[in-house]
C-alpha cells in the first residue's frame, strides 16, 4: 500500500489537475437568467386555430402493470401491421413524454412527465399522423400546457414524405403517427448558455425513453431515429431552422408477435457480413 502521506500528496495533485483542466476561457460567462433577462415563454403558443382537447381517460387503456415486463418488453420495432390507433392511445404517448403535472411560480417552470435540466423543457413536439382513429391524416402540433392537438395542415402523399424526412427509410412509411421533436435553442441557453447543448442531449434520452416505456405498455412498437433530414423536417412544420429546429424522430406503429421474424431480416446483414 502508498504511504498515507503519498497518498494524499497524489490525491491533492489530481484534483488541481482536474480543476486546471475543467477551466475554460468561459469561467467568467454569466447566463440571461444571471443577467436578469427576460424569461423565454415555457411553450410554444399555439400555430392555428384548429386545436382540440385530448382525452385523459388514461385509466381505461389496456395498458400493462409490470414494470419489470414492460423494461423487458422495451425496444426497437421497424415492422408495422397498419392497424387503427386510438385517440386516446395517441394522447397516452403525448403525456407521457411531455405532458405538464405542475407549474411553479406564476410561469417560472413546468414540471413534466419527464426530467428535463433546470425544469427548461426546451422541446416541442409535432406528428405526422396517418393512421389514428378520428383524426384526419396530415401535421399536427402538441399543446401541453392544455393537453391540446392542433391540426397544421394536410400533407400530400404522407407516407412518402414520411420515408423522405427518415433519409429514405421506407419502413417507417407504414406507422400510424411519427413524433418530430423540435428543439428551441434559447429556452435552454436562458439559463446555461453556452453549455446548454449539454442538458439538451441529456434530456433528449430522457424523452425518447419516456416514449419506447410507453409504447411498450401500450402493446405498441416505436424506434428512435436520428438519421432524418432536418431542412425537410423544419419545412414540414412550419420552423425556421435556427430559433426552432428538429432534433430527434421516432415512428409508432402498431406491432404483431409474429413480426419478430420480419424483425430479424432487417438484421440479415449482420450475418451476411459476419459482424
């Protein structure tokens, strides 16, 4: 063993060294929110006139109970059977990735179904939907603060521009409803600035997880994308690429167990190449 006094010199010399290497020229760097700025709205305000309540009788979903299944159950699904989704399954997957249980202050914070650094919640969501019972095919836009849809407009040829905006990947052109998360860069740098990418991509995971749970509760399948095209994305939505842009994708379709073959294709190259 070191001697104790070594021990601690060499211990003493680790963290100086880890405290010169942390430092940045930025040390001095103070947020919006230190500076006593405005704070940047908690949502996006709504994009038309054409929003609707969503329904909340979450409790009578057929939704499964044990978690320990349903972290099994979890993971990706690239094979959809096509069949109808409800609306209430739809509105399920919503809240659960960002829906609003609470509101601190007067608008200071939101408290969701997910974490999110510092409360900031700096995304916003939109669907592609195709395949949901009583909605009409087309773009829609998420309303959390009231649990709301907002239809955007009607998209020709929506399972094309679906595959389009996935970088060509025709699998996805069958689910029921894609979920494009747009980032809003100040909501977050309000608060870190220049390190707000940081909680950005933390937070990503927490609400793309938030979703495949979800799904997997509901018997239905969902599979992260982020090879996608993004200028297509912006333009789908209606966003101008800098102050709001789309950073994260992922399809939901309905699933069958006898897919799992089919599932298994889709891997095909890896034996194929021997990897």
């Amino acid at each position: 063993m070191l001697d104790p006094e070594v021990q601690k010199k060499l211990i003493a010399e680790g963290r100086e060294f880890l405290k010169s290497y942390s430092s940045t020229p930025y040390d001095d760097f103070e947020s919006d929110q230190q500076l006593k700025l405005p704070q940047p709205p908690l949502v996006k305000e709504p994009m038309t006139d054409r929003a609707f309540a969503l329904p909340r009788n979450f409790q009578d979903l057929d939704i499964k109970s044990d978690f320990i299944d349903i972290i099994t159950e979890r993971k990706s699904s690239r094979v959809y059977t096509q069949e109808t989704i409800s609306l209430l399954q739809l509105s399920f997957l919503l809240w659960a990735t960002q829906g609003i249980k609470d509101i601190r202050g007067k608008s200071y914070a939101t408290l969701r179904t997910v974490p999110s650094g510092g409360a900031r919640h700096a995304f916003e969501t939109y669907l592609l939907v195709q395949n949901v019972e009583g909605l009409q095919s087309g773009a829609y836009h998420y309303l959390p603060l009231n649990h709301a849809l907002e239809f955007l407009n009607p998209v020709d040829d929506l399972p094309s521009v679906i595959s389009d905006s996935l970088m060509g990947q025709s699998w996805a052109r069958k689910a029921n409803v894609v979920f494009y998360w747009s980032f809003v860069p100040y909501r977050a740098e309000w608060r870190y600035g220049i390190w707000a990418h940081r909680v950005v991509l933390i937070d990503a995971g927490h609400v793309g997880q938030n979703l495949y749970l979800a799904c997997a509760a509901l018997g239905l399948g969902t599979c992260a994308v982020a090879a996608f095209d993004m200028e297509l994305c912006d333009r789908v939505f209606g966003l101008d690429g800098k102050e709001e842009y789309t950073i994260y994708t992922f399809p939901v379709g309905t699933i069958s167990i006898n897919d799992k073959k089919q599932e298994k294709v889709f891997y095909q190259f890896v034996e194929d190449e021997g990897l």
